[in-house]
C-alpha cells in the first residue's frame, strides 16, 4: 500500500493513495478528497497542491 500524507487544519492524514476517488475545490483554499466507501476528508491547500502530493506521494 502507498500512504500518502494530507495536511489538515484540524490534523493531518494518512491515507491509501488507491483509495482516494476524487479532489474537489471547496472554501477557503481548502480541498475535499472524496474517499472509497467512506466520507470526503477536507484538507488544507488548493486541488493542485493536493494533487501534486499525492501524485509525488
């Protein structure tokens, strides 16, 4: 499995890339990542950074 780390105002993640269904744009800069069977993980940063992590993840 490859993890790959999610900064979060409230705390950060670390989250199976495989699982990761899909980036939104929400407020405030912020970033909905849309998990696999569970609930979207809202994270610090735009849709690019948090691409670009987790493609470099």
């Amino acid at each position: 499995m490859k993890f790959v780390l999610l900064k979060s105002r409230g705390g950060d993640y670390m989250v199976v890339v495989a699982n990761i269904a899909y980036l939104r744009t929400d407020e405030n800069g912020q970033t909905k990542v849309g998990m696999v069977g569970g609930d979207s993980l809202l994270v610090a940063g735009t849709i690019e950074e948090t691409a670009a992590t987790v493609l470099a993840g």
